[in-house]
C-alpha cells in the first residue's frame, strides 16, 4: 500500500522522496563510473572483448543467481537497514580495491571479484529502493515516480562515463575506486537521515522456496506481467550487452583515448536523461506498454547503427538514441509491474524482475563469444538482429504488449 500524501504535491518536494531519490543517483554515479573505469582497465590489461564483456556479465550474474530472494529480504527485514548495510559493504569494497591499485597490485581477477560483489547489492535495488519509491510516491504518481528515478539513472550515465574516463586517464584505476567509494559513503549518509520508511516488516509465513513458488504460479495468470518480464529478458540478452563494447569500439574501430572513450559512452547517457525529463513530464498512462516495448525494438536497430559506425560524431549521435529508448524501457520497466502485479506479491514480483535482468550474462556470455570469433562490431549487429526477431515473438505471443495500459 502506497504511503504517499497529496497527488498534486511535486514528488521532488517530499523530503523523503528526495532523499531516497538522490541515493539512487549516489549509487548510480558509482555504478557506471566503475563499468566505464573497468572496461578500459580490463581491454588495456588483456585486448580481450570477450573479458570486457565478462566483467559486466559477473555483475548482472547475482541477479539471476539471487534475483528471486531479494523479494523475500524485502519481506523479511527493515528495507533501510538493508540499503545502509549494502551501502557499508560496497564503500568498503571500493576501498580495497583503490588501495590494491595505488600499489600497483591490482589485477584483472580482483576487478571480477569487485564486479560479482557489486551484483550481489543490484539485487536488492528492484525488490528494496524501487519499492521503497514507489511507497513514498503512491498508486497515482508512480509513472512520474519511476520516470524521476530514471532522471537520476540516466544523469549519472553522462557524469559517470566521463569522471571515469577522465580519473582513468589522469588518476588510474586508484582514483576511480576512490570516487566510487565516495559515492557510497554519500548514499550511505543520505540513507542515514531518512526516517520513518523501510520499518515495516510484513508478517511471513512458510519457507521462501515455498513463497517463491507460489509467486510464479501466480505469475501465470497474469499475461501482462509475462510479457513484460519476457521483454525485460529480450532487452538484458540482445540489446544492454551492446554497452560493454563500446570501449572496445571506440579504442579498436573508432580509435580514441580513455577521455573521448568516457564522452562517447555518456552519449546514452545524455539521451536518456532527455528521455526521463520528456517521460517525466509527458508521458501518461495509457502510453505505458507503448514507449516499453517500442524502447526496445528502437534500441536495437540503434544499436545495430552504433556496432556499423566508422564516425565518432554519428556514433554518439546513435548512443544518444540509444539513451532515448533505454529511458522509456528503464522507466516503464518498474512502473508496469508495479501497476499490473497484485498489493499483496509486488515485492515478489519485483523480485522476479530482477531474475529477468539477471538473465543478461546469457547475453554477455553471447557476445563475448562472438566478438572473440567474429570482432565486436560484427557481433554487436548479430544479437541486436536476434533481438529484434524475438521481441517480434514476444508481440504475436503476448498481444496485450502493445495495448493500452489500463486504468484500475
């Protein structure tokens, strides 16, 4: 049940909203300033796509692995003790690996580490933030509430990429980490003073296994929501492993250094922040499954343009259409499960969604392997095209994709 007051009242004028809002972007800043710093640091150390690609494939790993139980944790235990305590953790993590470079110690193997742990906390960013959002904000202005966590997401794809790009090029892999921890620490401190959310534990009864289960029988009475979770699946396995070759890309085929590599990838960046501040301000309800389904299918063909450029003023022209679509799946993605999933398994269902990202290392995996036989760009242009075919699927299979989204 929502917690939120007044409909009409600016969701960014809620003290609690706002807090909770720029904890999301603390921890994205930290999350794309990594990717970036490593994907560099790994295809420097290596010349090998096919690591780059496994380092963000080991850290969508913990989704599939775990996705199902961050539901259950939601359930289980105080949500903002939880986030403090995964906040803790990552700060500390970023630490040791700052210290490990400034030593000159560090090694590709420890980055994957790094990258797993860091999957392990993205479980519980569905299930635990985004539920926690979406109580604040209530039933009426959940679209505006999800779109507005998307403004920070998709901000932080722009500042990320280029602190990282940049730190690398002047700091090394030390000064990335640093900052990452950084970021945590100010996730953590603004976590810290929210108050009066997050307490409530719900009453549970039974094993999880047996919860879990029964979420899933659930699920099969709800057409909707399994088609947009197969959606979620067809976006994380043949569109986002696109984003773990564009430092391959941009160092092999387009030939820039680590700062222009930072620019050219906060280009998507910069397209979904415009696309979370249109979503935000314009998009309505019955649109919903419109902009998420056609978000994916635009995404890919802009993806098979990106893998085929040889400029890098189109290139991050591409990545900017790119950033456009990814805003309306990335902001449509919670907001219809939320609005099509029972009160009572919202988190549960969450929690399923997070299993859906977590099927992306079946994607990296995918590309890694076919960048290694074929090169990145090739590569790239062949799942985006298996994307395509199967979104088309998921339509003749799940109609109701392409509907309305209906009031309730």
């Amino acid at each position: 049940m929502a917690i939120g007051g007044s409909t009409t009242r600016p969701l960014l004028a809620d003290a609690q909203f706002l807090r909770l809002w720029l904890v999301g972007a603390c921890t994205a800043t930290a999350r794309w300033l990594e990717m970036l710093a490593v994907g560099i640091f790994v295809f420097e150390e290596t010349g090998s796509p096919p690591l780059v690609a496994a380092m963000l494939m080991l850290r969508m790993l913990p989704l599939a692995l775990f996705g199902l139980y961050g539901g259950e944790i939601a359930g289980r235990f105080d949500r903002r003790r939880v986030l403090l305590t995964t906040f803790a953790a990552l700060a500390a993590l970023a630490a040791a690996l700052a210290g490990l470079a400034a030593f000159g110690r560090l090694a590709v193997w420890h980055v994957a580490i790094g990258a797993f742990i860091a999957g392990l906390a993205w479980v519980l960013d569905f299930p635990v933030r985004r539920t926690l959002l979406a109580d604040i904000a209530g039933q009426a202005r959940l679209g505006a509430a999800m779109s507005l966590d998307t403004v920070a997401s998709s901000g932080t794809r722009v500042l990320g990429p280029v602190l990282g790009g940049t730190l690398y090029a002047v700091a090394g892999m030390d000064g990335a980490f640093v900052l990452t921890a950084t970021a945590y620490v100010l996730a953590f401190g603004l976590l810290f003073g929210l108050k009066g959310v997050g307490g409530t534990v719900a009453e549970v009864s039974g094993r999880a296994i047996g919860r879990i289960r029964g979420a899933l029988l659930e699920l099969r009475g709800q057409p909707v929501l399994q088609g947009v979770l197969a959606t979620t699946v067809v976006f994380n396995v043949w569109g986002f492993p696109v984003i773990s070759m564009v430092p391959v890309i941009g160092a092999d085929q387009l030939r820039l250094a680590p700062f222009q590599i930072g620019v050219l990838a906060s280009m998507e960046g910069l397209g979904s922040l415009l696309g979370a501040f249109l979503l935000a301000a314009f998009a309505r309800r019955r649109q919903f499954r419109h902009l998420y389904f056609f978000g994916v299918a635009v995404y890919l063909v802009a993806a098979m343009g990106f893998a085929n450029s040889e400029s890098a003023v189109l290139s991050g022209g591409l990545l900017v259409a790119l950033g456009l679509s990814l805003a309306a799946f990335a902001a449509m993605q919670s907001t219809l499960v939320l609005l099509n999933a029972p009160d009572a398994s919202r988190q549960r269902m969450m929690g399923l969604l997070s299993v859906c990202i977590g099927s992306g290392p079946l994607g990296f995996a995918h590309l890694g392997l076919l960048a290694g036989w074929v090169g990145a760009s090739a590569a790239c242009t062949i799942i985006a095209f298996e994307g395509l075919v199967v979104l088309a699927a998921a339509a003749w299979k799940w109609p109701g994709l392409v509907a309305r989204e209906v009031e309730r």
